[in-house]
C-alpha cells in the first residue's frame, strides 16, 4: 500500500540537496525526507544508496536530474530502478506517469502572481500529486490562502533562510519547509 506523504513527515523541515557537496551534511541532518535537486543518470544512485542507509525517505527533483528525459519511460526507469520514495516535477504529466508506476508524486508550483496560483491549484487538482510545494516559501498568506484551496498537503520552500521564515511558512498551514541551506537542517520542528 503506497504511503500517505503526511504520515512520513517527522521532521517539518526537508533537506533539498542543490549541491553534491551537501550529501553527507543530509545524510547527518535530522530532517527525515531530502530533496535531491542535483546529479545525473550515474551519481543518482549512489546519492539514492547513501541516504537510504541513512533511513532518509527520499524525493528526485527529475526536471533538475541531467540526462534525465520527461518521458514515460524515465519515470518507469526511476521508479524499478533508483526506487525513490517519489519525485518533484512541475509537469503534470510526469506527475500522472509516477503515480502509475506507484511513486509519491509532488508537483512544484512557481507562484508569481495570481493567475499563477489559481492555474497551480487547478493543475494540482487535475493530476491529483501527493502533495504541492510552492516557491517562493516566504508568504504566509498565500500559503494560508492556498489551504482554503485545496486539501492537497502543501510544502514551502524557495528564499528561506533562518527559523523564523520556516515557523512563519508552518504557522500559516504548511505541512513542511524545504531547504537549501544546511544549517536549516537540523531544526527540532
């Protein structure tokens, strides 16, 4: 039976690995879910491996991935292979085709206006993801909007940079914050 993302959240704040360099700092971080938003189709899997034995659950951000194609067939690929717990995409097809294949599916949404975030939310419910992650993390009241909008779990992230942007973007409904900054990481939240 395929996990409910909400059920996997120990740690409110999830590592998004943008650089190789930070592996090692995720793998020794307290958030349980990572992000990994950097490699190709030969680092995937020792990235995957590494944080695995660590007891990370992870996401492949595929549209960040080289040599990755947005096809039916890399997400079957990703899925009998690497074995991620799901991926992060903003397109809504590779979302439908990872559900398929049994993968937990995030769809990343860019909010850069008002349009934006009402198509999002119209896209998100179509392919029906997981859970929607929104950039930029730092405005409380579209987030707090967005779960008036959608039951969809929605994770923030983008621009956050200390612990009061994380309890603001928490405080206003999100179920977690993703992270590029390691010192984000090891937050008790």
């Amino acid at each position: 039976m395929k996990q409910n993302i909400i059920d996997i959240v120990q740690s409110q704040v999830i590592a998004s690995i943008k650089e190789e360099d930070d592996l090692e700092k995720a793998v020794r971080s307290k958030a349980n879910i990572v992000f990994i938003l950097t490699g190709n189709l030969i680092t995937m899997n020792g990235y995957l491996k590494k944080l695995k034995q660590a007891g990370k659950t992870t996401f492949i951000h595929i549209d960040f991935i080289d040599g990755l194609s947005n096809t039916k067939s890399a997400i079957k690929y990703i899925a009998e292979i690497w074995k991620p717990a799901g991926i992060i995409t903003t397109k809504s097809n590779l979302i439908k085709y990872a559900k398929e294949e049994g993968l937990m599916t995030i769809q990343r949404l860019f909010l850069i206006d008002g349009n934006a975030l009402v198509k999002g939310i119209d896209i998100a419910h179509n392919c029906k993801p997981d859970a929607i992650e929104v950039l930029p993390g730092l405005m409380p009241s579209v987030i707090d909007k967005l779960t008036t909008m959608t039951a969809l779990p929605i994770i923030a992230g983008g621009l956050i940079s200390n612990k009061e942007d994380i309890l603001n973007g928490l405080g206003a409904g999100a179920l977690a914050i993703s992270s590029g900054d390691p010192k984000l990481w090891n937050l008790d939240l």
